[in-house]
C-alpha cells in the first residue's frame, strides 16, 4: 500500500471523526433548543443547520474519496 493512499485512507478517518463530533454538537444543541427561547432558539436551530450542511458536505467528499481509491487511481489528484 502506497503512503499516498494511507494518506487518503487517514484523512478519510479524520473526516469521519469530525461528522461524529459534528453530530454529537447537533444533538446536544437539540437539548438547548428545547430549552431555549426567542434569539437564543433561532441562533441554536441556525447553528444545526449549519453543522448538518458541514456533515453533508464531507460525507460527499468522503464518498469521492472512496470512489478515487476504488479505481486504483492516484490518490493525490482526489485531495
């Protein structure tokens, strides 16, 4: 295995680690909307909003990603 593909396969695991942080922050921000009123539960729900557009766009990398691996292609032209 080649250092630029662990190097794609490490970045990969790091964005995947940033979507479980990303959902964790959503869930706990669920808590505080529940809770919250006026500014404070639209600055919360804005936020979400905001975390799950980051979450779609790196599964969308991450599945690029993927698909360069698979076809054995040179992994430095996917990053």
């Amino acid at each position: 295995m080649g250092m630029e593909r662990k190097s794609v396969e490490y970045f990969i695991e790091i964005m995947n680690e940033r979507i479980q942080f990303l959902t964790d922050s959503i869930n706990d921000f669920e808590k505080e909307i529940k809770s919250a009123d006026g500014y404070a539960k639209g600055h919360f729900k804005g936020y979400n909003a905001a975390r799950r557009s980051e979450i779609e766009f790196i599964q969308r990398r991450i599945e690029f990603l993927n698909k360069i691996l698979e076809e054995n292609n040179e992994p430095e032209k996917a990053v």
